[in-house]
C-alpha cells in the first residue's frame, strides 16, 4: 500500500508539471481564484522559499540522502514504525522524487501554485508538508 501512495504522489507531481509546463508560460501568472490561487510558473533552483539558491547540486545530494534513508526506515524498520508514520514517510518519499527528479532533469524544481500570501509551489512540496 505504502509503494502505491509514493507512486502516485510521483506521477500526481510529474503530471501536473508535465501539464503546467505545456500549458503556461514562465513567469507569467494566472488567477484561478482572483487575488487567492493562481497559477504562476517559477523556476526553483533553491530550497524552501528559494533559499540557497546558489547551491543546486547540495540539494541533489541531501535528496539523494533522504530517500535512501527513508526507503531504509520503510524497508528494514517498518516493523517499528505505525501506519501514520509509515503514510508520513511515503508522502515525504514521494514528494522529495517528485522535486528530485525535476532538479535532475532541469536543473531546478517546477513550482505553479502561488496562493499569494506564501511562495510558489508545488504537489511534492505539499505532499513533503502534509
């Protein structure tokens, strides 16, 4: 069950991007709910609200790190862990993918939802929160 949630926070992630890359320009922004969500495409190569942004590849390695930390924890120490641990750690594992897949392919993560009143980001980012 654990595989199934990180799968489709992955591809829920990869889609949306995949989605908003075709059909939104960078930089520009486009309300949804007028002065609450709009679609905005940004480019992030930073972490949390563009922090570090100077550093990429630190973020590939921490990533890296993390999943093979938290596939450990899922795989070898599952027994010790409950299920809300267990979902916490599948949400976590299949947002930081998501994010870490775009930092390999571009170069920068893809954030689009902008709330106006918090920084533009994205479903792993959500997913990474929750």
């Amino acid at each position: 069950m654990y595989y199934l949630i990180i799968l489709l926070i992955y591809l829920l992630d990869q889609f949306s991007k995949f989605y908003i890359l075709k059909v939104v320009q960078q930089g520009s922004s486009t309300p949804v709910i007028n002065n609450i969500l709009h679609i905005t495409l940004v480019q992030n190569t930073g972490a949390a609200f563009g922090m570090l942004k100077e550093h990429p590849s630190l973020f590939i390695v921490i990533a890296i790190i993390a999943v093979f930390l938290i596939v450990f924890f899922l795989l070898k120490k599952s027994h010790a862990l409950n299920t809300p641990e267990k979902i916490a750690l599948s949400f976590i594992l299949g947002g930081t993918l998501g994010n870490l897949t775009d930092r390999v392919r571009f170069g920068y993560v893809i954030d689009f939802i902008d709330l106006r009143v918090w920084p533009v980001f994205n479903i792993a980012d959500s997913f990474i929160t929750i």
